[in-house]
C-alpha cells in the first residue's frame, strides 16, 4: 500500500488489498490533499482492525463532507464533534427504539469498531463541502473487493442506503433499509431494528452478540 495509508492498515488486510493497488493508486493520484476528507492519514481506518476480528460491517454511502467530521469510520466522528451529524443522531435514536440505549453526546464509535464492527464507506472520500463528490474516482470496486471477502467468512452486514445495498448479494445475513440520512429515514430506515437484528443473527451463529453502546 502506499505510505499515506500503510500506517493504519493491520496486515491481515494485505491480500485483499494489495492485488487493488494499482487501481488505489490511481484513486490517489486523482485527489487533492488539500480538499480531501477525510484526512489521507484516516482513508484507509476502517482497515485498522484485523479482518479476522471482523463480525459486522456496516455500509454506508460516502464521508461526511463537513470539514472534520469524517475520519475514516463510516458514520463515525471525533469525540468533540458538535452538533452531531443528522445521520449520526438519527442513528442513536433508531438504537434507542431498539435496544433502548440513549442517545450519546459523543459520535466516536471506535468502540463498535473495536468489538468486530467495521465502518465501511462506499466511497472512501469526498471534497470538503460536497458530498458525493468522488462518486466517480473508481472506489467502488474497492470496497467490493472487501464486500466479497467479508461475505465469505460469513460476516454480518447492516446496508444503509441503496449504494450500500449494491453490494447485497455477497452477504447471506443482512439488514437492509434506507440511509439514516433525514432525506430518507423516514423511508424505512427508523423502525428496522438493525442492532437488534444483527445480534440475533450473531447469537444464531454462536457467536458473541455487539455491545452497542
């Protein structure tokens, strides 16, 4: 991988990612440092957990594009973040129907991340200010490269949105329904219990259910 991500990506992820580097490389060399979000030290974050650690992976469409909110975890900010982001809040309020778990002052989710929870974007990047602005760059084959192999062990997926969703067909346990994002939440995303469903899916599996608080 390149330098700017080595760092944070664990070794497991290597041979999935590393057949992808010429096409990564290309993506790199089409963005600009300086309007990139988030950080180019955090692109690659999600991949900092081995992937053999990897229980759940929830897909969502692309970083958020308010300068310092994303940071390499899908749907996730810094601690200190204020207000959350719409997404994250309604996020929160569809836990606390669920499982209810109040809402959280903080947006950091490391700690699902850190139980087996990878946060993975459709898109890994975008400029500063517009959202969807690196629909285009070629990542999508990326993260379907790590779609297929997450689906082969047998990894549980929560899909939120339809970009998250074209990636369906590799997983065998999913929930899906549309983005948190106040465009749409109000579309199926609130009352579809994807905490709870992901659990029960874990625990037919013998596996230990996610913390998600």
């Amino acid at each position: 991988m390149k330098d700017l991500d080595s760092s944070l990506v664990h070794s497991s992820w290597l041979p999935v990612l590393e057949p992808l580097r010429g096409e990564i490389n290309e993506i790199f060399g089409k963005i600009d440092a300086k309007t990139v979000t988030p950080n180019p030290a955090f692109i690659f974050r999600a991949f900092v957990q081995p992937l053999e650690d990897v229980r759940c992976v929830i897909v969502g469409q692309d970083p958020y594009p308010t300068a310092g909110h994303a940071h390499g975890l899908a749907f996730s900010t810094d601690a200190n973040v204020r207000p959350l982001p719409k997404s994250l809040q309604n996020i929160f309020i569809e836990r606390e129907s669920d499982l209810g778990i109040a809402p959280s002052s903080s947006g950091d989710l490391s700690a699902w991340a850190s139980q087996g929870v990878m946060l993975l974007n459709r898109v890994l990047t975008t400029e500063v200010g517009i959202a969807n602005a690196h629909n285009a760059l070629g990542w999508q084959s990326i993260t379907e490269a790590v779609a297929r192999e997450l689906g082969a062990r047998d990894v549980v997926a929560i899909l939120w949105g339809r970009h998250a969703q074209e990636l369906s067909g590799y997983f065998t346990h999913r929930v899906e329904s549309a983005h948190p994002s106040p465009l749409s939440s109000y579309r199926g995303f609130f009352g579809s219990k994807p905490f709870s469903r992901v659990n029960d899916f874990l625990l037919a599996q013998g596996k230990n259910p996610i913390i998600w608080k």
